[in-house]
C-alpha cells in the first residue's frame, strides 16, 4: 500500500491498521460529530435530502461490490431493495419483531434471495447477466405485487422503529438510525475489499481464467458478491421502508436501478469514496434541477408546467455519458489525481 | 377454441411488432457488437416525428413516412457520431452503458415533448376490424403486421445483393479482415446506426399505430432487447422467430393464465421465457454459440 515519504509502518498492527494516522483519527471525528450536529442547526429539507442521500449510499455501496469489485452488473438492485424493504415491513408487522432484529433479518433474507439473482451467473456473463437482473427485476416486482403476504397492491404501512418509549417517527429523528447504519456499511465495504475475498472479487472481475487458474472458485465467489450486494440493497430497503411508513411497489422501478448505475459510472467503479462522489454529484445535480425547473417554465413556456422529471433525467444522461466518454474511471480517479497534485506541490510528478 | 385462435392471432400480429424493434438491435449488434438500450428512443422518436408530419401538418402519408424516417435515420447518425464513435477501441460494455446514458437523455426530452399526456395518429390511417370466421383481427395490427413481414424481406435482400450489406456482414464477421478487403468500417459503422434507427422507427410507427404515443412507448425498446436476446443477439431470423414467439407466448399465457393468479401476466411473461432460455440455451435460439469459459 501507498504511503507517504518518511511514514514507516513499524508493527504489524500499524501495517494492518484500517485509519492509520493520529491526524485521520482526528478528521474522522470531526466529520462524523459536524455530521451527526446536522440536524440541530440545518432545516428539515435538507435534513431529509441527507437521509435519502445515506439510504442512496448503502445501496449503491452494494452495487459497487457487486459490480465495482466483482465485475457483475446488476440491474435488480431497486428490486432487492423493494425485497429488503417488503421482508422488514412482514417482520416487523406481520410477525411483531422489533425493527432492531428485522433490519438484519431483511438484510440476510433479501441476500439469500439475490442469490437467485446469481443464480443465471453459472452460465452466463457480462451483458448477458446485466439483462438477466433486468428480467428477475421485473419478476420480483410482479411477484411483490400479486402475494397475498404483500398486500398486493395496497402495499404494506410501516411502523416507525421505537426504543422504548422513543418513537424515530420524524425525519431528524430517523437521521440518527440512518446515518449510524450508513457509516457502519460503509466502514464494512471499505474493510471488505482489502481482505482474501475482496481481493478475490477483483481477480474474478480482471481476469476470471486467472482468477480459476489461482484457485478462485469463480462461481461461489460470484453468488457471494451477489450475497453481500444484496445484503445492504436489503438493508437499505428496509431503511426506506421505516422512513417513508410504506411499502409500495411503485417506490422501486427499475429506472431507479439504471441510476444506481449510473452514480456508480459517474463516482467511479472500484472504489469506495467514489460511491459519495457519484451518489452526491447525482443528487444534488437531480436537486438543482428541481430548484431551477419552475423559473424555466416561466421564461420557456413552451416546456410546459412540470419539467422537472423531463429535465432532471436529461441533464443527468448527459452528465452520464461525458462521464463514460471522457473520464470512464469517474470522480474518484480525479481525487485521486487531485490528492497527488497538491502532495507533491510544488513539483509536477 | 374461438377464443384460443383469437389469443394466438393476435399474439402472432403483436409479435410481429417486437420483431422489428428486435431487428434493429440485431442489426447494431451483429456488426459492431454493441447492444443498444438507445433503439427503443429511435422508435418513439420515429413515431412522434410521424406524428408530428401527420397530424400537425397534415402531409400526406407518404411524404410523412419518408420524412419520419429520415428523421430517425439523421438521429441515429448524429447518435454515433457524437457518443459511439469516440468509443472504438474501448470496452464493449461502456459502449452499451453509453447506448444507456442515450436513453435517459432522450427519453428526458421525450417527456418534455409530451408533457405527460398520450396523443395518438391511429385516426389518419385505416380502422375497422376482420372477421374471419369469429376471430376478429383489427386492421391496425394487420396492417402493422404486413409492414413487418415487408421490412424483414426487404432486409433480407439488403444484406444478400446491395455492396453496402454485403460490406456490413463483412464487418461482422472481422472488422480487420474486413477493412483489409476494402471496406470502410468506419463509414460501415454509421450506414449502420442510421440503417438501424430506420428500422427503429419503422417499428415505432407501426407499434404508434396499434398502441398510442405515450410515455411507455420508449420502454419497449427493453422488450425489443429481450426479444433479441432469446433470438440470438446475432440472428436476425431469430429475431422474427422470437418475436412471434413472444406475442403468442404472452397473449396466450396472458389468456388463461390472468384469472388464476390475478392479472399482469403478460407484463412478466417475456422475462420468464428470458430467463428460462439463458439457462438452457445463452445465446438464444439461433445465436452463434462462442466457445468460450463462464
């Protein structure tokens, strides 16, 4: 691994060592404390838009294992999630379980059941695979839609989750259940991949003969990247749920997992900063458009009254496609350049 | 049994539709191995343009045909110009997540256009239904039929004896061969997108014919995909054969099967028989199998 001049790795813990530096240890607390104050100083719009932003944050954190690391696209992702958020809101109300067991309950329910999603990675790959999620995509949402266990197409009302007399019932409140959960997944991705099996996903996804040929078992590795994706698109299903009090099945179309992919593009495949990026370039880009979409309707009549929807998948296409044609390694590999640059400023290499 | 031949007639003329759209993903793949998201806007484009030729100014049938075409042709040029090319050389699979990014893009703009309402030219062209024998087929689908029986001869005769096809089946067998002998990949490249986005929009207009321009229309271009998937990415025959063999399939299926369990049917049927034949065949019916390790 990297590291700057004149910092030595004396022991084996300090090799190993997930934050390395004193001054790293002294940045991620103040993140995370200036992060977790945000509630109390900023307003209730922009506290929701955070938790959606986090809950947007596992997911693609999943996707990004699954396809950054393991090389296998998946365009099931929102119905995994819609499979995480259905299976918490039958736990949670149908069963009597407190929300504090379901959401991992929903996690490993939602990954056993993407391993139907690797299921088809045993005889096809690449493109081919990507249809097959599209196809299990549509399949689990008519199947979501016509259970009886599902309220068809009711959907199912969610209980907010509760610690004793605590109800997490408004959005600031649900803040310190998302964000916590968000952190932990996040800490657990970045830690996954520097391990034998996240090391195994990028063999798998650089060179799957070579992968074999080392004694990478290439389809147990496959149906585990599937597993683990599915586990946080699960979790973070079941986040949604409680926040939003309802399980519908319009909630999780599969336009919402072609932007998944997309924030991955744009972020960057392979790595775990970039997940931020690409979730939050996308967002408040999405966010913008909502914002400036009414003054363009008065100067333009012509685009009509409402062309939020329109415009926001327009600029973000866009916005996709110079990403792919001239930065196909996305944001993280610009910060990556950018971090290098100021290191070694003044001198250009 | 009336009813079973009336599921099965109708299910033939719609798959007849999927065809087309499959067609034009098949003619991108087979010679520049890039699948194609972008097909399904060439159709809806092709159809709004049709539309707008028709309706809004009232051109004559023929000159709006042509005109629609030309259309959708000029947008799928512009389309590899401005995001294949710069592509060449780079993973297949960022071409396809490009063809992707097309797709929202135009689709955003499509939605700008219809502000969310549906519109319709089916009152410009002949109505009615046939009956034949208690069966009743509406001219619509009918008429949308022939012009798909039509296109799929008329490409095949294309690819058998014009220079430019037999340039294009060269190109997909190896483009370095291909260029050795003469043939400019390159331009082949564009004379292909442009072929295709006619084709496309040959299918828009004849799918705006039977269902109304709205805003699902684009979506079907995912359903041309799959249809060209179960084909055989690579064959267009395969692309007619699964085509028709998802019309019936899901009329049929839709038919009996809708009361049982309660509807929507016909929406999942296609990605079942998609799933069930990647695992029994995964290159599709009459795809060219590749030997190669999973």
């Amino acid at each position: 691994m990297w590291r700057p001049c004149r910092t030595f790795d004396e022991t084996y813990r300090e090799d190993m060592a997930f934050i390395r530096t004193p001054l790293r240890w002294g940045m991620l607390a103040a993140s995370v404390m200036v992060l977790l104050l945000v509630p109390a100083f900023c307003s209730y719009y922009f506290v929701s838009f955070l938790n959606t932003l986090a809950i947007t944050i596992i997911v693609v954190l999943g996707l990004q294992i699954v396809t950054g690391f393991c090389g296998q696209v998946s365009f099931g992702q929102a119905a995994f999630m819609a499979v995480g958020a259905y299976s918490s809101a039958v736990f949670t109300t149908k069963f009597g379980l407190s929300f504090w067991i379901a959401i991992p309950l929903a996690g490993i329910f939602t990954g056993v059941y993407g391993l139907i999603g690797g299921a088809p990675s045993m005889r096809i790959k690449g493109f081919y695979l990507a249809v097959a999620t599209i196809a299990i995509h549509f399949v689990t949402m008519w199947l979501l839609l016509h259970l009886a266990i599902t309220g068809k197409s009711q959907g199912i009302p969610v209980e907010p989750p509760r610690i004793g007399s605590f109800v997490f019932d408004t959005d600031e409140r649900m803040f310190y259940v998302i964000v916590p959960i968000m952190l932990l997944m996040t800490y657990g991705a970045r830690n996954l991949v520097r391990t034998r099996v996240g090391r195994a996903f990028v063999a798998v996804r650089d060179n799957d003969l070579a992968a074999q040929v080392m004694g990478i078992n290439l389809y147990y590795y496959k149906l585990l990247a599937f597993f683990i994706s599915c586990f946080y698109a699960g979790v973070a299903g079941a986040l949604w749920a409680h926040l939003t009090r309802v399980c519908h099945p319009e909630q999780f179309t599969l336009l919402n997992a072609l932007w998944y992919i997309g924030m991955l593009i744009v972020g960057g495949l392979g790595s775990i900063p970039g997940v931020f990026f690409g979730v939050i370039l996308v967002r408040v880009l999405d966010e913008l458009v909502l914002l400036v979409s009414p003054y363009l309707a008065s100067w333009l009549p012509w685009v009509g009254s409402a062309p939020a929807a329109g415009l926001g998948l327009s600029a973000f296409g866009i916005v996709l496609a110079v990403f792919l044609i001239g930065e196909p390694r996305g944001l993280a590999h610009r910060w990556e350049i950018m971090k290098a640059s100021i290191r070694l400023y003044p001198f250009a290499h | 049994m009336t009813e079973l031949w009336q599921l099965l007639l109708l299910g033939f003329l719609e798959g007849g539709l999927y065809a087309m759209v499959a067609a034009s993903i098949v003619l991108v793949y087979k010679s520049t191995h890039v699948v194609s998201l972008a097909h399904g806007q060439f159709m809806a484009f092709g159809a709004l343009g049709f539309w707008f030729l028709l309706v809004k100014l009232n051109l004559p049938l023929v000159v709006a045909t042509f005109l629609a075409l030309g259309f959708a042709g000029g947008f799928g040029w512009v389309i590899e110009r401005v995001a294949m090319r710069p592509l060449i050389g780079q993973p297949l699979f960022a071409a396809f997540l490009t063809t992707f990014a097309v797709f929202l893009t135009m689709d955003g703009v499509f939605q700008l256009i219809l502000k969310g309402e549906s519109t319709s030219f089916a009152a410009h062209l002949p109505r009615g239904a046939m009956e034949i024998s208690g069966v009743s087929l509406p001219t619509t689908q009918l008429v949308s039929f022939g012009v798909c029986i039509l296109l799929f001869v008329g490409l095949a005769l294309f690819y058998r004896y014009t220079k430019i096809g037999l340039g294009m089946r060269a190109t997909a067998e190896d483009h370095q061969l291909a260029q050795s002998t003469g043939v400019t990949v390159r331009s082949i490249f564009s004379a292909i997108w442009v072929l295709s986005a006619v084709v496309a929009g040959i299918g828009g207009i004849a799918l705006a014919n039977v269902m109304d321009i709205y805003y699902p229309l684009p979506y079907l271009g995912i359903k041309g995909l799959i249809v060209a998937l179960v084909g055989g990415l690579d064959s267009l025959p395969g692309a007619l054969l699964a085509g028709l063999l998802l019309g019936v399939l899901e009329n049929v299926s839709a038919g009996y099967l809708d009361p049982v369990v309660g509807g929507g049917v016909k929406e999942v049927a296609a990605y079942v028989l998609l799933l069930l034949v990647l695992l029994v065949k995964p290159y599709g019916i009459l795809g060219l199998v590749l030997i190669e390790r999973i």
